[in-house]
C-alpha cells in the first residue's frame, strides 16, 4: 500500500473511530451480525480452544472479543491507534486475558516488529471487510505473506464486498452521502471468483461462498433493530442458495487452506 493510500485510510479510520463506531457498533442489530460472523468464522475454518488466530484490520477489535472466548488467543492488528485504544480497552472490561491489540500495518514487516509473529505461527488469520482496502496489485503478495503466518493446515477467512453486488448499486444511487461515510475513497468491491485465484496463485485450497443479500446493509441502515436484521438474515439464507440470483448477493467469504506439507 503506498504512503499516500495509507494516510488517507488512516485519516478515515481515526475520524470513524472516534465516536461514531463505538455507539453505532455497541447497537443491537450490529451486535446480532457480528456474532453471526463468529459463527461462521468457526465453522469455516475449523478454529477451537486450542487455535491462535489473527485478525487483520481489527477495528476497535467487536469481533474480535466475540470470537475470544472460543479459542486459544486473538491477536488483532489495525493500522488506527484510536480503534486499538477503543479494542484494548473494551477487552480490559471485558477481563479477557487471551486478547492482544497491535497498532500495525498488515505487512509482515511490521508484525514482526511489533511481536504479532512468532516461530509457532497462527491455526487461522482472517480478514472482516480488510481485503477490500488493499489494492488489486498487493492481494497476492498478502496472500503470501499469510501463509507465512499460517501453520501448515491453517486456514485464512475472508469476508467482503462484492464487485456484482445489488446492495452496493442501489446505495450509492439512493444513499451516496451514507455510503462515503462508511467507504475509504480507495476501498473497491472485489471479484470473488478472482480473490479466490489470488489466493490459489499464493499455494493455497482457496474457495468463496455467498455471505449475504440484505442482513449486513440492513444492520448499517438499522442497527437498533435486532428483529429485522434476524428476519433479513432468514431470508439471506435462501437468496444465497438460489442460482443465478446468488451472483448479485453483498458480501462473500473467502476461505483458504494452507497445505499440509
């Protein structure tokens, strides 16, 4: 990522993560997503009690808190020091001793400075809306770099946008001043059946599946109401299993298994 994509994303981050993502990101409906991203982070990579795990992009580090008390360790990495103050502080009140925030760029370089890396490596690195922030150019040479940080066996989980979503076109025609509020200006959609061959290119069993049609977008818009993000949910569910139907879905997940070797 060059310095000048960096300091703009760093520039939207700290504006976001100073008020608004700690009120809106505590709402119900947010909170009822991003237990629902636990849920599927375990399933997909197989993560338990005894796995390391590293988040890329971590945010002030909701996720990351949910997803704590079901393995080993969570070590979570995000280039804006308001949000890792925001995640270590919540993780301080929440009295969970198996969580540690970095403020870092997801290069290998920089984790290995600030001690992210060490020789035991990870069980599972994942990426929640990360991906989509890097240039096309630097997918590939990430992926290398998580399988560095991957055992042998380990999986990497990715979830983000897609360039063919229906959500994404009718947002920035009906909402545009929304829309900027939570995009960076170099944040793009990606392809996922090209994500998933990035992936490949690095050495890695890497496959995508459907995520969701109107659940995550309704979350955004209403994230006070828990019943209506369930109800949207449901209907995901049957969206992203109907053919043809399901190549306009929001979001898709990434899932790449580093060989056994």
């Amino acid at each position: 990522m060059s310095d000048d994509i960096q300091a703009r994303e760093l520039a939207h981050h700290e504006a976001l993560y100073s008020g608004f993502a700690q009120q809106h990101f505590s709402k119900p409906a947010v909170r009822e997503l991003r237990r629902h991203m636990v849920r599927r982070i375990l399933d997909a990579t197989g993560a338990g009690r005894d796995s390391r795990v590293l988040s890329l992009g971590c945010g002030i580090g909701d996720t990351e808190l949910l997803l704590a008390p079901h393995v080993a360790s969570v070590t979570g990495v995000d280039l804006s020091p308001a949000a890792i103050r925001q995640a270590r502080e919540d993780a301080r009140r929440a009295r969970l001793a198996n969580v540690t925030f970095l403020e870092a760029s997801a290069s290998k370089a920089s984790l290995d400075e600030d001690g992210g890396v060490d020789e035991k490596g990870f069980d599972t690195v994942i990426g929640i809306f990360f991906l989509h922030h890097l240039p096309d150019a630097e997918l590939g040479s990430l992926a290398r770099s998580v399988r560095g940080w991957l055992k042998p066996g380990g999986v990497f989980y990715g979830l983000d946008p897609s360039r063919y979503r229906l959500s994404g076109a009718l947002g920035a025609l009906l909402l545009p001043r929304l829309m900027r509020r939570y995009q960076t200006p170099d944040e793009h959609e990606l392809k996922p059946t090209e994500t998933a061959q990035r992936f490949r290119g690095a050495g890695f069993a890497a496959r995508f599946r459907y995520y969701d049609f109107c659940s995550t977008p309704l979350a955004g818009l209403l994230p006070s109401w828990r019943l209506g993000y369930r109800v949207a949910r449901t209907l995901d569910e049957a969206l992203i299993r109907t053919p043809l139907l399901r190549a306009l879905s929001s979001n898709f997940e990434l899932i790449a298994r580093k060989p056994i070797e």
